[in-house]
C-alpha cells in the first residue's frame, strides 16, 4: 500500500503526517510525502532548498518509525491540487492524507480550494484532517 501525504507545512499538515503515520504502521505502507510549489522554475532557490530541508526533516522522522518513506518537492508548474492528483495517479497511490483549512465561501471563490479539488478528482480515497 502507498500513501501520498500532501504537505504545505501548516498544522493540519503537520496532522496529517501524524495520521499516515498510524495507517501507514497498521497496513505496513510505504509513504509518499510531496510538498508541490506553484512557480515553476521561477522558485527562488532558498525557497524551495528550505521546503526541501523540511521534507527531508519528516522523511527521517518516518524512517526513525521503520516506516519506508519517498519525498518529492515538486515544482511542475500545475496548481497544488493538480499537482497532487496527477502524481497520485502516476504513482499507483492507494490512499492520500491532506489537511483542510476552514475558509469563508469567499476565500474558496477568490483563492480556490487544493483539498476540494483532489477530494473530486483523486484516483483514490482520500482523508482529509483538520
């Protein structure tokens, strides 16, 4: 089994790790933590070797737990959401955890919702946590 956690480093995020934690200890899976950065190759480079420090942070921290553990800082130039879907896809993922934020209907409207978008679009289940 293979779990996909999208990780943008908030605190629900830093839930949802926890989470596939435990499923990943309970069903003996793999997890697959992805930090996906909108910008393309515009990024500044202290912006993405920052992110790429904290995934590796939480890559060691799942190995310290005996649980297998790939990370992927991705920059593909795709919206989070889109982003997410189409690696859960490539990937043969069986689950995906993410963390949801509470935002007025305002705030979905003007800044969209990455969470809403791989709930409807994501070729497997997906947990979400608050």
């Amino acid at each position: 089994m293979k779990i996909m956690v999208g990780f943008d480093g908030s605190k629900v995020a830093e839930a949802a790790l926890e989470l596939a934690a435990e499923h990943a200890q309970v069903f003996g899976a793999q997890i697959f933590l992805v930090r996906s950065m909108v910008g393309g190759p515009e990024v500044p480079k202290r912006d993405f070797e920052n992110n790429e420090r904290e995934l590796q942070y939480h890559k060691n921290e799942f190995q310290k737990q005996d649980i297998l553990c790939e990370s992927l800082l991705s920059v593909s130039g795709l919206e989070p959401g889109e982003d997410l879907v189409r690696l859960a896809e490539e990937q043969q993922v069986d689950e995906i955890i993410m963390g949801v934020r509470r935002r007025s209907k305002v705030g979905k409207l003007v800044f969209g919702s990455t969470a809403q978008y791989v709930i409807l679009n994501a070729p497997c289940p997906v947990v979400t946590v608050k």
